[in-house]
C-alpha cells in the first residue's frame, strides 16, 4: 500500500512537471490523432487530394489549359456512346481475369517446387525474381523487339525451324497483340505471386503435412485439405494485389502496343492517358479513369469481406 | 553541303541578331554586353529527337554557346520522342512549370491557343523577313485572331523507293506510278517477290496521319466542308479511299505495320525488307550518312539505290501532308521576352541557316526564302523536297486546321478508319464510325 502511495506521489509529480502539450498527450484519443498525423497528411496528399481532384475534374468540360465549367454527369454519358471506351472497358476486364488466373497457377506452382530442398535453391529464388525487379519499362522493350513486325526474334527461330512460312504479325494484329500483352503480364507478375505464395507456404508446419501423410494423404490430398486451406488468406491478398495493379496497368500496354492497333489493347489507364493528357481532354480522362473507381472498389470489398471471413472460420 | 565553322556562325549570329534588329539586340550586342533581362537567364526549349542526328549536334555544339553569346541566354535544350511531347506539354501547362519553349508538331499548338504567348509580332517580322510562310505554316500555327506559335518547320513527305527493285518491276527511271492504281498494282508485284511496301496505320505523330489525310484527299474525301462544322468524313469518297485500301493493305504492304511508329519504317527500309514507303528525307540521309553500313544485296551502298516521289493521285488529286513544327512561348513561363528575342535571334536567316544546312533538305523551311537556298543544288535526289510544302493540305480539310481538327489528329480518329478496315471491321462500318467520332469533336465546344 505504502508502495502504490509512493507511486501515486511521484506520478502526480511528473504530471506536475509537465507542459501543457504533455499533459495533452496524457489523453490517449490525443496521442493517436498525433501518431496519425503523418499517415494522414501522407494519404491526403497522394490519395485523396488527386482522387477529389479527379472526380472535380470528371464533373467539368475542362481541358488543358482551360479549367471548364461543371456538366454534371454529361463526360460518363459521352463513354457510355463511346465504341473504344466500350473496347477498353472489355479488354481491360478480359486482361485481368486471364491474366490473374494464370499468374496464380503458375505462381503456385512455382511456389510449390521453391518449397522443396534442392542445390542451389537461393541462386534459383533470386533468378525467379528477376522479371519482377527489372524496370517495367525496360523489360516491356525487350518484349517489343522480341515481338517487332520486322525483327521478331520468335519468328525468326520459327521460320529457321520451319515451323512457320510467313512471320506472325505479334503486335498488328488486333488478337495477336492482345494476346502478347497478355503474355507479358504473366511474364512479369508470376514471380510477385511466387514469391509471396512461397512465404505463405513457409508459415505452414511441416508436422501438419507429415500427420496428414502419415493418416495415408497422398501428395494431391495434403495439398488441397491441409495447404491449400492455410494458403489461402496469403493467396486473397496477394490476388487482392495483383488485380488492382493488373485493371489499372498501363506502362506495359503504353510501351508494347500504345492501345494499338486501332485500340484493339486499349485499356482504362491508356485510353485516359492518351484522351487526357495526349489530347489535353482532361475532364473526360478523367472521367474514363474514374470509370475504374467502382470495380475496384467492388473487387476490394469482396475481397477482404471473404479474407475476413476465412480468418475468423 | 555548305560546312560552317564556329567563328563563322558567331559572325552570323552577331548578323542574326543584328536582322533581328529589334528590342535593342544589335546595340546590345555591338557593345558587347548581355541584356539586362538576360543576366542568369536560363531558357528550356524542349524538341523532339531529331530524325537527323547532325542537326541535333548542330544544336547541341553551336547554337547553345552562340545563343550565350549573343544573348546572354543558357540555352537548355532537352530532346525527347516526338510521340511524348503532347504529354509534356499538357503537364506543363497544368502544373504551370515546365519548358520555355515547346516546338510542337502537326497542328497541337491549337489545342494550346489559351497556354501560350502571342507571338504574333514575331511572326510577322520573320515572314516579311524571309518571303512569307507556307499556308501549312500559317494554318497550324494561327488560330485566326493570333499566331499562338512561330513556324519552324516543314518536314517534306514523300515516298522513298528502291530504284533498282522498281526497275526490276518494269517502273524504269521516270516511270514511278503515278496513280494509286499503278502503285497498288507495282506493290502487288514487288510484294510477291518478298520486297512489300511498308507503311504505319499506328498511332504516331508523322508517317501515319502524313499519309492517310492525302490518301483521303486525293480520292475526294474530306473530313468536314469549308464551314469547319459540317461533318462530310462518311461520303462515296472515303467509302471508296477506304475499300480500295483494304485491298491494297493485303496485295502490297508489308501487314506489320499496323503496329509500326515513326521509326520502323526507317528500319526496316535499310534492312531491305521493304521497296517503298512515305516518309521525310531520313531514311536517304542515314543511307548517305553510313554508305559502308547501308547495302543493297549486291554489296552497292544503298543511297545510290533511292529515289523520291510524291504521294500518287487519285480521283481528288495529288496532294501531300508535310509535318509542320511550330515553337510555343508558354504562358507561364517567366522569361517570355527572352523567349520571344530567342525565337526572333534563332530564326533569323543567318541564324537559322546553320541548322538548315545540317538538315540536309529533310526540313524545307517554314518560309519560302528556303526554296531558293543554294543547298538544293548539291543533291538531286533531295530535289523532289524542295517545293514538297506548296502541295500540302492540312488536317481539318476542307475547314480550318483548328482545335477540333488537332483533337481529330490527336485521336487518330482518321487512321483507325483505315487500320480498322484492313483489320477486317466491315467498310461502311469503319467510316461510319470515324465520322461519328468527328461529330462528337465537332459537337464539343
């Protein structure tokens, strides 16, 4: 008791002693608005501001140079009538869920045979990643040479084989280039999915797989009753990652096609690009992009509604 | 090719600034003291990357240390891909910071008309100067109450063919087809002997709307009447241009190039995989530049294998689209005058010889005093280049070249007509839909 008196003293001392400021931050409501504070700035600077800014500017004739006047809804009911918004709307969905689908068989696959001891297993984890560490810019260029009209590397191996008679026309043709973009982006995202599905497995207890074998699982089995179920919250995220980055990806489509030919590989992100800022259109740019906001918001509720879900279970 | 020497082209810009005469730049200048405004002066010009590479060396190693001189201005030039300047140029305007200077292409400076400084005094100093401006000058860079940018430029159009394997077509010397029927007819032939002809339907700034504009023109199609508002793009004329291409596309061109920018072209001309195709003078320049590089398959330097042409005609005419380049002073940059004595000191004729000269006749000038310019007389081959800009039309045709008709160009709304077609999207559909696409820029305000 005579201990809890002395503690009792001496803090009521120290509060004493103490500012105003001090005193505040005694209030813990004040102390995490202060922890917060930067986050916040942070988050309205790069997030909110140019998103409320995106939305201003959609709602407005603005243009390049001109600030405009508010017209309601009329730049969403011009897409509505517009034939390559249509087109971008279509290839930007078709690019995600093809792409996505495949980057995560393929990532889990790899991820599954990174998993297992063999020589070399660190060396062959970094090469893994290199696709990922490249600059997009950079290893979409080497793409666009491997897939040029004139110089393909591919059709050049495909005609000494004899494989072909004519060179494939990769990038001119409306089905061939979106095709290539595709594969691109399955090149590029496979490591991502890798690597982190691979820190997933590695969280999994090795006994969990051993008592399962023992009980008589075959390797399938131990797969999709004890793996696939402690995977499958990393594997949300990492989706849940991948198609927000995937809907709005633009470097890879800008530098490989441009949206061409005749935007056959337009997406969201290039067509307000090129009617925003190349055309100086800003407000129906805008409006394009912001035409993205609801699928993904959609895409992110789902989501982490089902991640929750799976934790609690 | 006239060399210049770096004392010489002092001497000239001393002469330069002297013709420019204004402001009190030759007094300046004979007292041997900056302008005032001049002390630190830093100008950004951003340019394109010069299809020539002299001329970008030429700009680089004596124009920024004469403009130093001269004016007492740091020249910062930067150069990047023509096909990104609208971009920079956009977010410049809208962050309000960026280049001084922005040398534009096609007709862009009118989508910039509210950003950017009069220069209206200039111009019409540098045209009386030096004979007036080409009408495609004048169009792209006047939006009809001021001239929103200083003409730089004409970049020259034309088709440059293998000699040798057009001979071996039967088109011998001086017999080029002449009409798109025989063009069609001499690429079918060259095209089943492995030797197509090559052309972009990709969005780029040059090849492809330097192309496909004349094409509709010269089979009588036009995308609005004189009025600039009525929309006349889905007549017989283009339903016409547009399903002989399709044709055309699949018996004669190398099909790739749906997916070519500005640059494949050239590429693959010299690699030899193509006989002809519509572009500026670059492609001969870089074969005469490096002749133990550039072959034909006998082993001869392949500049000795190339010709020029115009664009063929058709049931409208012959007609051609040269690229005009333009410089903007923006608005919001804080060195407007030293901007405008800039444009007014490098444009000057003796200034602006030395870059000319470097241009080998890929550029013909923006005013016509260029056309008498001694350096026609040293190749012939270039000689197709030297009144190239009095046969140009300009995008907007039959209207102005106006802000709608930037914004058509900058959709690439005429050249997906085409690229559609050869894809495969019915004809009538094709056109169809280019015009509503220009009724839609049209309708805006």
């Amino acid at each position: 008791m005579a201990v809890v008196s002395a503690g009792s003293k001496s803090a009521s001392i120290l509060s004493r002693k103490r500012g105003p400021i001090g005193r505040l931050l005694e209030n813990e409501w004040w102390l995490a608005c202060l922890l917060l504070l930067p986050t916040a700035v942070l988050l309205g600077l790069f997030i909110a501001y140019p998103f409320v800014k995106g939305v201003l500017l959609a709602v407005t004739d603005a243009k390049v140079g001109i600030p405009g006047q508010f017209v309601g809804m009329q730049n969403f009911e011009a897409l509505w009538h517009d034939g390559i918004f249509r087109v971008a709307v279509w290839n930007t969905f078709a690019y995600t869920a093809i792409t996505t689908v495949f980057k995560l068989a393929f990532g889990l696959w790899l991820a599954l045979l990174l998993n297992r001891d063999f020589k070399g297993k660190v060396f062959v984890r970094a090469f893994i990643l290199l696709p990922f560490i490249i600059p997009t810019v950079l290893s979409t260029f080497a793409w666009k040479w491997m897939f040029d009209p004139t110089f393909s590397v591919i059709n050049w191996i495909l005609l000494h084989l004899g494989l072909i008679s004519q060179r494939i026309n990769w990038l001119g043709d409306p089905h061939l280039a979106m095709l290539s973009v595709i594969v691109v982006n399955i090149w590029r995202g496979v490591p991502f999915y890798a690597i982190s599905l691979l820190a997933g497995l590695q969280t999994i207890r090795p006994d969990l797989q051993e008592a399962a074998a023992i009980d008589g699982a075959r390797p399938w089995q131990r797969f999709w009753y004890v793996t696939w179920p402690l995977l499958l919250p990393v594997t949300m995220v990492v989706v849940l990652f991948s198609v927000i980055q995937t809907f709005a990806d633009f470097q890879l489509v800008y530098v490989l096609t441009g949206g061409g030919p005749a935007n056959a590989t337009q997406l969201f992100a290039t067509y307000a690009y090129q009617i925003g800022i190349g055309t100086g259109l800003l407000s129906q740019g805008a409006a394009i992009s912001l035409a993205m906001f609801p699928v993904l918001l959609a895409v992110v509720v789902v989501q982490l509604l089902y991640i929750r879900r799976v934790e609690i279970h | 090719m006239i060399r210049i020497g770096r004392r010489k082209l002092l001497k000239l810009s001393v002469a330069g600034a002297a013709a420019a005469g204004s402001r009190g730049l030759a007094t300046i200048l004979a007292l041997g003291q900056a302008p005032a405004y001049a002390q630190g002066t830093t100008l950004h010009w951003l340019r394109w990357n010069d299809f020539v590479p002299a001329s970008d060396e030429v700009l680089r190693r004596q124009i920024i240390p004469e403009c130093q001189k001269a004016l007492g201005v740091k020249l910062n030039i930067e150069m990047i891909n023509g096909n990104d300047i609208q971009a920079r140029t956009t977010s410049a305007i809208q962050s309000g910071t960026g280049p001084d200077v922005i040398c534009a292409l096609n007709n862009w400076p009118q989508l910039y008309a509210e950003s950017v400084v009069d220069v209206s005094d200039l111009a019409d100093d540098i045209g009386k100067a030096q004979g007036g401006f080409y009408e495609e000058s004048r169009v792209v860079a006047n939006d009809g109450k001021k001239w929103v940018a200083l003409p730089w430029c004409i970049l020259g159009a034309m088709l440059a063919y293998r000699k040798s394997w057009f001979e071996e077509a039967g088109y011998h010397a001086g017999q080029f087809p002449q009409t798109w029927e025989e063009y069609r007819a001499a690429g079918k032939k060259l095209k089943a002997t492995g030797r197509p002809l090559g052309q972009t339907l990709g969005h780029t700034f040059g090849d492809a709307p330097t192309y496909t504009y004349p094409y509709t023109w010269s089979w009588g199609g036009k995308e609005v009447e004189a009025d600039g508002k009525t929309v006349t793009l889905n007549s017989k004329a283009t339903v016409d241009a547009v399903r002989f291409m399709v044709g055309f596309w699949k018996d004669a061109y190398d099909e790739g190039g749906l997916a070519w920018d500005d640059s494949n072209n050239n590429r693959a001309f010299l690699a030899g995989t193509i006989s002809c195709t519509l572009n500026g003078a670059s492609i001969y320049l870089e074969a005469k530049r490096k002749p133990d590089t550039y072959l034909t398959e006998k082993g001869t330097p392949m500049k000795d294998d190339i010709l020029h042409s115009p664009l063929p005609r058709g049931a409208g005419g012959e007609f051609g689209y040269h690229l005009p380049m333009s410089n903007m002073v923006m608005a919001y940059s804080k060195n407007q005058k030293a901007a405008k004595d800039f444009l007014r000191w490098i444009t000057s004729k003796e200034v602006y010889q030395a870059w000319f000269n470097s241009q080998q006749g890929y550029s013909v000038g923006a005013t016509t005093v260029w056309e008498n310019d001694p350096l026609w007389k040293q190749d012939p081959v270039m000689l197709p280049f030297r009144s190239a800009a009095r046969s140009g039309r300009f995008p907007g045709y039959a209207g102005p070249a106006d802000r709608h008709a930037a914004e058509v160009l900058s959709k690439y709304i005429i050249i997906d007509m085409y690229a559609k077609a050869v894809q495969g999207v019915p004809v009538e559909d094709a056109v169809k839909s280019a015009h509503e696409a220009v009724q839609a820029v049209h309708a805006s305000t």
